[in-house]
C-alpha cells in the first residue's frame, strides 16, 4: 500500500509516517498541496491523508485539483475543531473521511483500509461495466430488445408478442443473448442488465 501525508507541520508529519510505515505502509511526505502536485510521478499511490489547513493552497483547491485532474485517489483529511464545516464540505465534494485532532491511531490505519477497499472495489465495478458494454455493442438491435424485456420479467409469450415474433424465435434469441454476453443463468443475465442500467443512469 502506498500512501501520501501532506502536513506543514513537520512533527505532525513524521509521527504519522513512523505510525504507517510500522504497519507496512510505503509512505511519501509533503508540507504542501503544491509540492505534492509537483511530483513528475502521481501514479501508484492509493490514499492521499492531507490536513485541510495547509499554507498556500488549502486541502479543499487540493480536492478540487486532484478531482480536475480526474484523480481517483481516496482522500482523508485531518482537520483541527474548527475545520469541521469545511471538513464536510470536502465529504461532499467526495474526500472519504475526515479526522479530528486529537485522532486515535488505529481509527486512522482502518479509515486507510476502507478507503482502499473501497477504491478497489470500484475500479472492480467499472471494469466489469467495461466488459458488459463491450459484450452489448456486439448485439443486434433486436437482440437488446429482447435482453431488456427478458431482464424486465417478461416471458417469453409476452415477448413474442410485443416484438410480433414466435415465442421459438424468442428462445432463440435469448440463447445468443445469454452466450453473447457470458450470462450463466437467467439471473446472472438480469443483474447484467440492471449494471448496465446503473452506467446508463
């Protein structure tokens, strides 16, 4: 796992990069948003912890930097009482979490973790909604009508007849739709669709 602190105090900064490297945890510093975004190589990393009060650039035009830059590193922010407000605001803007000083240890290592995790199983998502896209642009045009009315629950009489085709022609077009698209089952084939309908939303 490699992570970035971004700190201007310095003793705040090593204390956490001796708290993580414990662990295991590859660590990088840096004292300012702008030095971190200097860096030639960004790629690799998996969480950003960043206080929000930082001198020159704020952790808040951080966010808004990474997220221009189409960034998908987790950000954590560290904040002292009186940045609460502005804490949530990053919350809203997409930072996974926000620590209050003082903060437990071990609640920083876990907000890490799931913050990983959960960045993980994003990217897991998008790429199966890759591989479905992909699957689909090869169907015909009939053949999508007919994986939409059969994820919608229709049988196949119903489909025939909505199409004004016979219900063979159905079962034939739902056996190429289920091999077209790796469908295992009907079932496999519904949850399909509804990922797609997600993307689509």
């Amino acid at each position: 796992m490699n992570v970035v602190l971004i700190d201007d105090d310095d003793a705040v900064l090593r204390s956490l990069q001796m708290l993580l490297q414990h662990r295991g945890i590859a660590v990088r510093c840096f004292e300012s948003g702008e030095s971190f975004l200097a860096t030639p190589d960004l790629g690799g990393l998996d969480c950003v912890v960043s206080d929000v009060r930082l001198p020159g650039m704020s952790g808040i035009e951080l966010q808004h930097e990474l997220k221009r830059r189409r960034s998908d590193i987790p950000l954590i922010f560290i904040t002292g009482h009186g940045d609460v407000e502005m804490a949530v605001a990053a919350i809203k803007h997409g930072a996974v979490d926000f620590i209050e000083k003082p903060f437990d240890d071990e609640r920083l290592v876990a907000s890490i973790g799931d913050a990983v995790e959960r960045r993980k199983k994003r990217q897991s998502e998008q790429n199966e909604r890759a591989i479905l896209e992909a699957r689909l642009a090869e169907l015909s045009p009939r053949q999508r009508e007919v994986m939409a009315l059969v994820a919608r629950g229709l049988a196949n009489k119903e489909i025939a007849h909505r199409l004004d085709i016979s219900p063979r022609t159905v079962e034939n077009y739902r056996a190429w739709v289920m091999e077209r698209m790796g469908a295992r089952n009907l079932a496999d084939l519904v949850r399909m669709a509804l990922a797609l309908d997600r993307q689509d939303g």
